[in-house]
C-alpha cells in the first residue's frame, strides 16, 4: 500500500495511523499485558520495534519452547493469557510443546507467529506454513491476520477465546508485510472473562445429593480459579466437614495443612485415597476433568456411568459428559461456583465427620513418614526439611519425571498460585516456568524441580536466569537414565535395558560456567547446607541431587519391579 493510501485513509478517520506492529502492541497493552516471553525472529520485526517504547517487560529467551512455557506459567498465576512471540515455522513447531500443555492443562495462552509475506503464499517460500492447519487441532483457535484493520477485533477475540469457558492457547500468524502496513483503528478494551454461574435450581439439587450421602467426598482441578474461589471452597469443607482432595498437580487449591485435606490423586496416589474416592456414594468433581492420570486410567469412575453419585462442576460445555454421565452437570466457571456454594446448606447432622478425620490420618501418615529408599540421599527426608523451610508464598514447578514423586507427595502447598506443574506430563517444563514465575513475582521464593533428563529438556534457559539476575533454585535429581521410561521398561521387558541410560555433565560445573551458583549434593546430610548457601549466593542456582539409581520411587526399587514382572 502507497504512503499515500495510507494518509488518506487515516485522514478519512480523523486519527494518526499505526503500522500493524504498532497496533499489536497497541492491543496488547490495552488488555494489560505486562509481560512477553519471546525469541526474536525476522519475521516480526515490526513488532519487536514498537515493543521498544512499550510498557511491556520483554524476557528474551533461548529456545521457543522455553518461552511458550514461560507464557504458561504467566496465563496459570495470573488468570489471563501469557503471551509467547515466536517466528516462522521452526520457531512455531519449537513452541508447539507449549501450546499442547496449555491445551491439556487449561491454560489461557496467546502465542503470536511471525509469517511469511501475503504475496508469497503456497510456493513453499522460506520457512513458510500453514499455521491454521498446523495448530487447529491443537489451539483453541488458530487464526491469520490479513488486513491491519482487523487486528484490534482478532486480538480481543483471541483474548475472549484464550479466557472463556474451558480456557485454553490461541494461535495468531501475522505476515510480515500486514504488520508494515498502518490504519486509523484503536486497540479493543480489555477482556474480562464472563463467569458462568450456576442455576439456583442446581445447587438445591446439589443440597438434596449431599444431604443423601453418607461418604460425600469433593476433588478439585482444572484451572479458572482465584484466591478467593479456594478461600470458599474451604469454608465450604469446614462447614460440610466434608473430606476434600486435590487432582493430578492442582495440590495448591486446597491447603495441604487443612483438617479436611485428604491429598492429591495423581500418579501413583495413596492407596488408601483411591480406595476411599471408589467407595465414595458421591462425588463432587469441581474445575477438572477427570482425565486418564488422576483416574488411574479411567478406572476410578465407570465410564459412561460411575457407580458413586457424580456431580461435575466445568465451565466448559463441552466436558459435562463428555467421558463421565454425571448425575448433576453444573456448568460453571469455578469463581462462580465457589461463590454460590455458600448458598448450600449442610444438613442438621453430619454422619460422615468420622471418614473425613480418618481421611486426614491416611494423608498424615502417607507424607509424613517417608521410607528408606537405597542410597545416602534420602530424598523424603529432604523434602520433609523443605517442606519447613519454605516461605507459605513459595511457588514450586516440576515437568514430568519419577522424580516428580518427591516433592508432589512430602510437600505442602499451602496458598493458591504456589504450584506450577504440568498435566499433560511434558519434560522440561519445570526449569522455564520457574524462570516466567521469578520474572512475575521477583520478591517470592522459587524453587523448581528435574530430573536429569528433564533438566536438559530446557537447561539453556539457566542462560535466561542469569541474564534477568533471577535467583531461582533448580533441584536436579540425577539418576543416570530416563527413569519413568526404564521403570516401565524393567516391568514389561525385565532385565532388557534400551534406550534410557543417560551420560551426564556436573549440573553444578554447569551452573558456575553460565554465571550461576552451583552444589553437588550426595547425602541427606548435605542437602539444607547446600540450599542455604544457593539460597545466600543471591544468584540462579543448581543443587545436583546424586539418587540411587535403585530408588525409582519411594515405595519400589528396579530390582523389585524387575522380580516381579520376572515372577509373573
């Protein structure tokens, strides 16, 4: 488009006009965005610019799928969408594994994808591709821009989408020669997502079921919560006495110190918590879903029909029976349906106060007393340690591994926005969700854990750290292999070991080459030392963690579950 074009036009609506970048930039603000997470790519390079003069703090980081991750964590602790730059398809499909978390896990994302020119298209031009049938299946929405003047209503869209209902990631491609192009247009005003809240004639119904029970027990998961949604889901449990546990890593909606805490049901769970939610009479499934891990593969509730009385709670359409025929869908968003919990009244007496103190007795002695495990690091008994010292507003990130187990079962989370960790079982997202947590929230405590497979999934973002001055502690727990996978291997193919033996470096040499402070830790004894000083160094920090390679979880060995699948 001429200069001219573009005066007359702007003349025509009587304001200044803004170039694309401009207006992205714009929009973003506009919705209050205070952070991007990104790796600058050539291709919006327009955006970069405008981001200069922004009010916007920019985290450049070292690999896509880092920043994406980082962008998670800030749509989970803030409630609204973390926003992730990427460019062109090899930085879009790095960036991918972070779209797919935030599907899985629920999590308001917007990720912004630089394209190829407009007048290129379908001749295969540098790095080109087709971002709407790439991420379709796997965003909420993918979209292109097309025309400038669009880019106000497709970002509020977007932001609508990322927020409303079953929040979730969208995908926006901007082509490069739309974003040098300008338009008379003004950023949208800022999204506020609309709470759906339950019908009155569904919490009476609610009221009846309880009031029928006899071994009520609630689950809590998903994500749309707030502070103040957890604040009345407990008062709830205090006035109902009702047992209350928390779905696969959504361990910090309920206080872990709580009476009525009866802990998390997530991988390898208490036995004795499985059992008491098979034996339920009703269940109240509130924010989650249910899905393949918390359900124990689908086995704790029948499908289509569980035998327990089962309401479920989501704010997405969509999941109300989707696996589950509940006896009472609710579809609400949880702040909603928090609030007008405190219009259900308990019944006159409570006959399931025993099962809740006994509840409480089986978490107590589940994560209170962690067994010997092979080796000199005892791994319960510094969580144990840590469980004491860290501050209530501490956040804590994992990715997945076995080394998961440790920290999810020995600690406590005790406020709502502590815990950041991922349902969808991804490698890797620990370490760049603790580094997007401390950019947002650089007076709290953060401590993420790996395991040495998991920790070289995103390592190079410790570079990220360091640039930022951001004092996170990374727990590495090293084992020499992919643990989880040769924990599978020994039980379907005993004795016969491939592909999960891993060659590490010294985590603490790696800490101190890229500026940070660095510890190896191979006792029990050593572990407090060793976090007090990463804790006074002020700097990014590594305690590598030497485990047994025999203590694959806290209840088994390899060589247990090697027998035993050789017993068969």
């Amino acid at each position: 488009m001429s200069d001219d074009a573009i005066s007359s036009r702007a003349a025509a609506r009587g304001a200044a006009a803004r170039t694309g970048g401009q207006l992205i930039v714009d929009c973003l603000q506009a919705q209050g965005v205070e952070h991007v997470f990104c790796v600058p790519g050539e291709s919006y390079l327009a955006v970069l610019d405008a981001l200069h003069d922004a009010r916007i703090a920019v985290t450049v980081c070292r690999q896509e799928g880092g920043a994406a991750m980082m962008a998670d964590a800030a749509g989970r602790l803030t409630g609204r969408p973390g926003v992730v730059m990427v460019t062109r398809a090899p930085g879009a499909t790095n960036a991918s594994a972070g779209i797919h978390i935030a599907e899985q896990d629920s999590v308001p994302l917007v990720m912004f994808v630089g394209q190829i020119d407009r007048s290129m298209r379908g001749r295969g031009a540098f790095q080109e591709m087709d971002y709407r049938a790439v991420f379709g299946t796997m965003a909420k929405w993918a979209v292109e821009i097309d025309e400038v003047e669009r880019i106000p209503e497709i970002v509020s869209r977007a932001f609508h989408v990322a927020m409303q209902g079953r929040p979730g990631p969208v995908v926006i491609a901007l082509p490069e020669d739309m974003l040098l192009e300008a338009a008379s247009v003004q950023a949208g005003p800022r999204v506020e997502p609309v709470e759906i809240w339950p019908g009155l004639t569904q919490m009476a119904e609610l009221q009846k079921l309880i009031w029928a029970a006899k071994k009520p027990i609630m689950i809590l998961g998903g994500s749309g919560w707030s502070e103040k949604a957890c604040a009345s889901v407990a008062r709830f449990a205090e006035r109902f006495d009702m047992p209350v546990a928390a779905s696969l890593r959504r361990q910090m909606l309920f206080s872990g110190e709580h009476p009525n805490y009866a802990g998390e049901i997530g991988i390898a769970p208490n036995p004795k918590l499985r059992a008491r939610i098979e034996g339920a009479d009703l269940v109240i499934l509130a924010g989650g879903r249910m899905s393949e891990m918390p359900s124990q593969s689908y086995a704790i509730l029948e499908i289509p029909s569980p035998k327990q009385t089962l309401v479920h709670v989501h704010a997405g359409s969509e999941e109300i029976g989707r696996v589950y025929h509940p006896a009472l869908g609710i579809i609400a968003s949880p702040n909603a349906f928090a609030a007008a919990l405190e219009s259900v009244q308990p019944p006159h007496t409570i006959p399931w106060s025993h099962e809740t103190r006994q509840a409480r007795e089986d978490y107590l002695a589940w994560t209170d007393q962690p067994p010997r495990i092979p080796g000199r690091l005892q791994m319960g008994e510094a969580m144990l340690w840590l469980r004491n010292r860290l501050p209530k507003d501490a956040i804590v990130t994992n990715g997945a591994g076995n080394y998961a187990t440790w920290p999810a079962r020995f600690l406590r989370f005790r406020r709502y926005g502590t815990q950041l960790a991922p349902t969808s079982g991804s490698m890797g997202y620990g370490v760049p969700a603790a580094i997007g947590a401390k950019r947002l929230h650089p007076d709290r405590m953060v401590v993420a854990f790996a395991g040495d497979g998991c920790f070289l999934m995103h390592g190079q973002e410790f570079a990220t750290a360091v640039q930022y001055g951001l004092p996170v502690i990374f727990v590495v727990v090293d084992n020499g292999m992919y643990g989880t996978i040769r924990m599978h291997q020994e039980r379907e193919y005993p004795g016969r070991i491939s592909a999960t033996a891993l060659k590490n470096p010294n985590f603490a040499d790696y800490a101190r080459a890229f500026g940070g402070h660095g510890e190896r830790v191979e006792s029990t004894e050593e572990f407090a030392p060793a976090f007090e000083r990463a804790v006074a160094s002020g700097k990014p920090a590594i305690l590598h963690c030497l485990i047994d390679p025999e203590a694959i979880t806290p209840s088994q060995t390899l060589a247990q579950i090697r027998e035993r699948a050789l017993a068969r």
